[in-house]
C-alpha cells in the first residue's frame, strides 16, 4: 500500500472522529440527557479550547521527542478508550472532565495529521489537497453511518446503544490509533517549536485592514458555533420533523456541499474576481443561512440552506487561510497561519459555544425553544460583519509589498 493511499485512510478516519459526534452530539445531551443549553455549549467549547492548548502537547512530543506516527497512535488509541467510556456517562460534571481530557488528546492530532501528511510528500501544494479531501469524505461517512446504524437499531437489526455517536467516534478513534503505526516513519526533529508563534505575527494588527480582517474572522467564528451546536435539535424538533435516525446524514449535506464549492469554485472565484470578492461572497451567505433558518420554512428550504455551509466554510475560512498566506511577509508567515487559527478556530469557537448555549437557554421556555429567536442573534451579528467587511475592507497588496513595521 502506497504512502499516499496510507495518509489518505489516515484522513478519512481523522475526521470520521470528529464527523461521528459534533454534527449531533448536541441533540442526544439536550432530548436524552436533558442538559440545557449553557452545559451543551460548555462542553462544545472543550475543543476550541483544548486548540488553542495543544501545541504546549502535540507539537512539542512530536518535534522533540517522538515520532509522529508513534504521537498521533498513543493520542488516537487513549482518546478512543476514553471516548467509549464516555458514550456512557449521563452526569454533566463526569462528563465535562471526561470530555476535556478527550479534547486534550484530539487536538493536537488536528496539526499532527497536517504535519505528517505534508512532510511525506513528494510536493504539498499540488498534493495535499487530495489527501485532505479524504477526511470530508470521512466526515460525510460517519454521518452515513450513524443514521444507518440508528436505522438498523430502530428495525431491531441492531442494538441500541446509549450515546451512540460518541460510542461511533471511539471505535473509529481506535481504527486510527491502529491505523498509525503504518504510516509513513516520521521522527521527531529535535526542533523546538513555539507554542505561542502566532504572538510574532500581531504586528500585522498595525496594518488597518489586515486588523479589520481578523476582528471579522473572529465574529464569524463565534457564529459558526450556532450551526454545529444547534443545527441538530433544530432539525429534529416538531417545526422541521427529521426523525433522530436521519439526522446525521441529512447534516452531510453541507460537507457534500463543502466538497463541490472547495473542488469546483473556489479557485474559479479567486481568479476571476479576486480575494476581497470572494470573502464577500463568503460572508454574506451566513445571514442568508441563518435567516432561512430563523423563518423556519418550509422544511424542505431549512434542509436545502445546509448546502449554504459550503459557501459559509470554504468561501470565508478556507478563503481566510489562503489569504493570510498572500499577505503576511515570508518571515512571519507560518506564525500568521497559527496566529489566525487560534482566533478563529480556537478563541472565536471557544466563545461562541458558550455564547451559543446561553442564547439558547434565553429563547427556551420549559422544553420548547423559539428557534426563530435563537438564530435572528447570529443572523444580525453576521449581517452586522457582512456590511463592515463590505464598508472597511480593502484587499491588501501581495506579501512582498505589504509594509509591517516591527
């Protein structure tokens, strides 16, 4: 088996993981569990922020001391065990311990699949893409999967477990760790990194619209929570009616939809329209998202605006990462990327789990939820940033142009 086909399965179970519980864990700890909305966004909020802790674990095993492969198999194979045992916990401060312990062992294999994969092949700009892909794909998988186990459970094929989307996520997790030790040997480099590098790169902050930029990528960051949390029980509830079987294969929708737009037109928009254009494009679709979901039908259009996530994720993040690489001068460039990562996908997820299960709990009385209430707070916030990307942004000059002062 190739190192390409290898690296490959190790993407597709990466994020077959992740795929198995974040789509709609949310929904089992709010019909099943019966934890509010502020507990479900605390415990979504242990990821981003066992993100932004986890290059003090990961990174530092990996560059000094072990070899990848060896790193990612121990983390894989002790997040498995332990997630099989949480798919069993019911108690919510069990469960939010249990759950960071998990997220600390999670994240750093975020950058540590990245690493691996890009340091083990012949050319990562032209190949990484492909290998990536996979993971998607192993997210749309899991997703499959589950609703077609839940299927299966219901019709008596199978037995019903308890937590199973976290039950899923351990298996897998445990795939993975055994998967590792047939990738590619990777040993450690005896180089230290910097935990904390994207603080080199807050120099960049001087440069107006580069400061505009970021504060935008933070807000919508925050909204972003609203769709992984809060999608789930929406759907499931009596105003959409997708039944709990269904719910996980109908959310792969938008990482089908994630797919198409990041294969088929990203690079066409880029090219023909430019940075700025696309990023526009990216953060106008949030609002349009969330207002058809704040209205509430008909379902069919609620189901159909999920494809929507591949312009929201690809048309403004993915776009956002590219962007920063344009413009952030060669030297500081890798702490840029690390720099923009933790304020969108560490800090800005962080807050915005919390933020998202506190409006939860505001529009929730007893057990019903006034879901056109709840998803108006990230519709005007994100409509709020689509006007002052559009009034303060300007596209800035190519990297080698771009004057930071020290």
């Amino acid at each position: 088996m190739s190192a390409k086909v290898r690296l490959g399965i190790m993407m597709f179970l990466q994020y077959a993981i992740w795929g198995a519980w974040a789509p709609v864990l949310s929904a089992y700890l709010i019909n099943d569990l019966g934890f509010d909305g502020v507990q479900v966004g605390v415990i979504y909020a242990l990821l981003p922020l066992a993100t932004i802790i986890s290059p003090f674990v990961g990174g530092q095993a990996a560059d000094r001391y072990f070899a990848s492969e060896k790193v990612i198999a121990f983390l894989q194979l002790s997040g498995g065990v332990l997630l099989l045992a949480v798919s069993q916990v019911t108690d919510y401060e069990v469960m939010v311990l249990l759950m960071f312990v998990y997220c600390l062992l999670y994240a750093p294999t975020l950058a540590l699949t990245n690493s691996i994969a890009m340091i083990n092949l012949e050319s990562s700009e032209k190949e990484f893409g492909g290998i990536r892909v996979w993971g998607t794909l192993g997210w749309i998988a899991a997703g499959l999967l589950l609703s077609g186990w839940r299927s299966a459970a219901q019709d008596g094929g199978l037995p019903i477990v308890a937590g199973d989307t976290l039950f899923l996520a351990g298996i897998v997790s445990i795939l993975m760790g055994l998967q590792s030790f047939t990738l590619p040997h990777t040993p450690a480099r005896k180089e230290g990194v910097k935990p904390w590098a994207f603080v080199e790169s807050l120099k960049m902050l001087k440069v107006r619209d580069f400061a505009i930029f970021v504060g935008i990528t933070f807000v919508v960051a925050t909204e972003l929570e609203f769709y992984y949390i809060l999608t789930a029980p929406f759907l499931i509830s009596d105003q959409i009616g997708v039944s709990d079987a269904s719910v996980p294969a109908v959310m792969t929708i938008a990482q089908i939809a994630e797919i198409f737009v990041m294969a088929f037109l990203l690079s066409y928009f880029l090219k023909k329209y430019g940075m700025r254009k696309t990023l526009a494009i990216g953060v106008i679709a949030w609002p349009l998202r969330y207002v058809i979901f704040a209205i509430g039908s008909p379902a069919w259009l609620v189901i159909a605006s999920l494809a929507l996530h591949g312009f929201c994720y690809v048309f403004f993040f993915v776009a956002a990462f590219i962007h920063v690489d344009n413009v952030a001068p060669a030297d500081i460039r890798a702490s840029a990327q690390s720099m923009i990562a933790i304020v969108a996908l560490g800090f800005g997820r962080f807050l915005g789990s919390l933020f998202a299960g506190w409006i939860k709990n505001v529009f929730t009385v007893g057990a019903e939820t006034n879901w056109t209430g709840v998803f108006l707070v990230p519709c005007l916030l994100t409509v709020i940033c689509a006007v002052a990307f559009l009034l303060f942004f300007r596209e800035e000059r190519p990297a080698v142009q771009v004057q930071v002062s020290a």
